[in-house]
C-alpha cells in the first residue's frame, strides 16, 4: 500500500495553500532542489562538456524515458524524453501518417486539446493536397473509424471535463479498420493507470509538468511501439536521433528504434528535476493512486454539490470514465476561481465557463478536499467572488 503521507512530505507546498492544480502544473518535489543545484555546481559548473559523458546526461532522455514508461505500460526502451508536447504530437501523427500511405485523413474529436489539432493542421497543410482532419463529438468517434481514416489522434482524457476515452476499445476498433492511433496522455501519465503494451497503442505522447510534477518546461515523451520502432521515419530528423550523431555524417541515417525520435540537445536541468520527482513516483503503486483518486474525486462532487445548487458538474459522474480531475460550470467561473485562489484553494479556468480541480493523491488528502469543499461553499453562498478586482482577466488562467 502506497505512504501517501510519506509522498506528500517529499513535496514543497506553500503554508495556506490547497493546490487542486497538478493537473496543469505540479508542485515542486524537494529533492529537486538540491538535485539542480548540485547539476549546476558539480556538473554543469565543474565538468564543463565533459558532463555529457562523466555525469551521463546524453544517456537521460532514454533512461527517464524507461522510468516514466513504466507508469504508462510502455516496453522497457521504447519511450524517450525531449522536446514538448506539441512537438511530439506533430512527429507521432507525422510517422503514423506515413505507416498508412494509402490514406490521408487523421480522426480526432473536439474535446481534444486546441494544440493538437493545431499541429495536425500545420503538418497536413505542408504534406499538400488531399489531407483532411477530421473533428466529431467525443461521442462519435467509434462510428467515425472507418477505412478511410489513417490515423487516429485522441487525449485519453479530456483536459477540460475529465472525460475519459476507452483506450483499450478504440485501439482495437481502429487496428481492425486498419487505422494506426497516437494517444496523447496528457492528463493520464501520473494520474490512473495506462497500459500501452497492453491496449496494443502505435504511438503515444504527454508531458511531465502536470501530473508527474516534472517542473514548468518539463520536457515531454513519445512511445512508439515496438512493432513500429524500426520502420518509423521521424519527420522531424534531428542530429540526435542520427544513428551516429558524433560522426557528423552530412545524410541522415535514423537512430535505432525510438532514439530515432530525439531531435536535438536535451534539457539537462529540466531531466535532472523530474528525475527527483520519478523518485517521488517510485514509491507509488498506480493502482493506489487511482482508488484514491477516485474517493477524493467523489469526496469533492459530494461535498460541493451539497453546498452549491449554483454548480453545475461538467464531469462524469462514474469514475469509471472519469480522469483524476473535476469540473464544474458557473457562468461567473473566472471571478468565482479567482476568489478561491484569493483564499488559497488553487483550481483554474477554461473558457468560457468551467473550473476545474485536479486531485493528486501524492500530496492532496481528505483533509484538504474538506476544508477545500468549505471555501467554496463560502465563497459561493456569501457571493464572495463578486467583486471587480476578480473579473479582470490575467494572461495565463
Ligand atoms: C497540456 C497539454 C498540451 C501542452 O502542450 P505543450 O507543447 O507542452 O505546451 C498539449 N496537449 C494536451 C492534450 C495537453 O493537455
């Protein structure tokens, strides 16, 4: 059984903070901070470039690859790190595309996150005539795989409402209609369990700064299934996915298997926090982590529906289908998030009405959920949120 009062201390968490927002960025873990400053002083500032070899940077895109791996089901070497999101989603979809020749039309649903779509929609722009992205209700997806689909490109889990897809059944739905899928974990790796291997995924992306509290720019994944790991060509052919990067070869010849997918110099300091927080994520069982995440989810719909008629619960309410995040709609939801923010319990927005809670078993326990699910029923019956200074809109909600 997971100490998640042993996983809690290894984080930072501000004195007078509930922080319901891992889901978009996770706190920092402790350990980090001695971890970077070592890097800085030990490494970066003693070694020099001797640091590539002597202290095994250029090895830690696969070896944290194989670590968040494990947390998602992926084959031991067959995910690496690099990049962010957006970028791997456009070399996944680019690969996948390129598996299927005989077809132009990459399937996803408008509940996926804008970005996604927006990398699509370049890629497919610069391949020319005849690409299509197609965009239908998370609900018709199923009936949308057909064998005129190349590529199917979905987030499991929905970014706004925590709606979850069937990974499992979509992949073998789109494999019999002779569609190779891209899952986007986004909202999945650290947050329920995943099994890659298992579901027989093509490829899959996410990133490390929500969730698995990797720190703001955190670099991201990409798995590619070992089936595919040799034929796939990375669109984007970086000097480090070369398979002899140090021989300054001017043709490009891919990398074996998923090194193929590094494109350029690695993060060094990014990798070196979130191997502190792969270190959190080691005593962690994810089977835990998602039945306590579903009993603080389930905590937190009770006690704010209770308290506040005004909510409108824009989540599922089955947690089989759910994520590990709730939403709610409110017509005023900026101002009524910044006035909980105001009180220390951290959610956000997203247009135009949802605010949305993320809940993190690591650090966030039934204590918080109650004394979070008390400010809100305050801040709800008083109309606390009612005020000017909470209705002007920051850059980043
Ligand atoms: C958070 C998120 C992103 C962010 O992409 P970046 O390139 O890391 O900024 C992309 N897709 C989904 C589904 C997300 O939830």
């Amino acid at each position: 059984m997971t100490d998640f009062a042993a996983t809690k201390a290894m984080f930072h968490l501000p004195e007078g903070v509930i922080y319901l927002d891992g889901n978009s960025l996770g706190p920092l873990p402790l350990a980090a901070r001695d971890r970077i400053g070592s890097a800085m002083q030990d490494e970066w500032g003693e070694m020099l470039i001797t640091g590539w070899n002597k202290a095994g940077w250029m090895a830690k895109p696969m070896a944290l690859g194989d670590r968040v791996g494990q947390l998602i089901g992926a084959e031991p070497g067959h995910v690496v790190m690099g990049d962010t999101l957006s970028i791997k989603v456009y070399q996944a979809v680019a690969s996948a595309l390129e598996l299927n020749p005989a077809r132009k039309v990459v399937l996803s649903d408008n509940g996926n996150f804008p970005t996604d779509l927006y990398m699509v929609e370049g890629l497919l722009k610069s391949l020319g005539d005849g690409y299509e992205l197609r965009v239908v209700d998370p609900e018709a997806v199923a009936d949308n795989i057909t064998e005129e689909i190349a590529v199917l490109m979905l987030t499991e889990v929905d970014y706004r409402t925590g709606r979850k897809h069937d990974m499992k059944a979509l992949t073998e739905l789109s494999h019999a209609n002779g569609v190779l899928t891209v899952w986007d974990l986004a909202h999945s790796a650290g947050a329920l369990p995943v099994d890659l291997a298992g579901c027989r995924a093509d490829f899959a992306v996410g990133c490390t700064y929500k969730y698995l509290n990797g720190g703001p720019g955190a670099p991201a994944f990409i798995y590619v299934a070992p089936r595919h790991a040799d034929a796939a060509r990375p669109a984007l052919s970086g000097w480090l996915g070369h398979d002899a990067p140090f021989a300054f070869d001017l043709n490009y010849r891919p990398g074996k298997g998923i090194e193929r997918m590094r494109v350029g110099t690695p993060p060094v300091l990014q990798l070196t926090a979130l191997e502190a927080a792969m270190d959190v994520w080691d005593m962690a069982d994810m089977a835990d982590v998602r039945a306590q995440s579903i009993a603080l989810c389930d905590q937190f719909i009770e006690g704010v529906e209770a308290a506040c008629p005004e909510l409108t619960l824009a989540s599922p309410r089955d947690s089989a289908v759910r994520g590990s995040q709730i939403s709610f709609r409110f017509e005023d939801g900026y101002a009524a998030m910044q006035a909980l923010i105001a009180r220390g319990v951290i959610g956000d927005f997203r247009a135009p009405d949802i605010m949305r809670f993320g809940f993190t078993p690591l650090y966030i326990d039934q204590t918080d959920v109650a004394r979070a699910v008390e400010i809100i029923a305050d801040v709800m019956q008083n109309r606390l949120w009612d005020r000017p200074e909470y209705k002007v809109r920051a850059a980043v909600t």
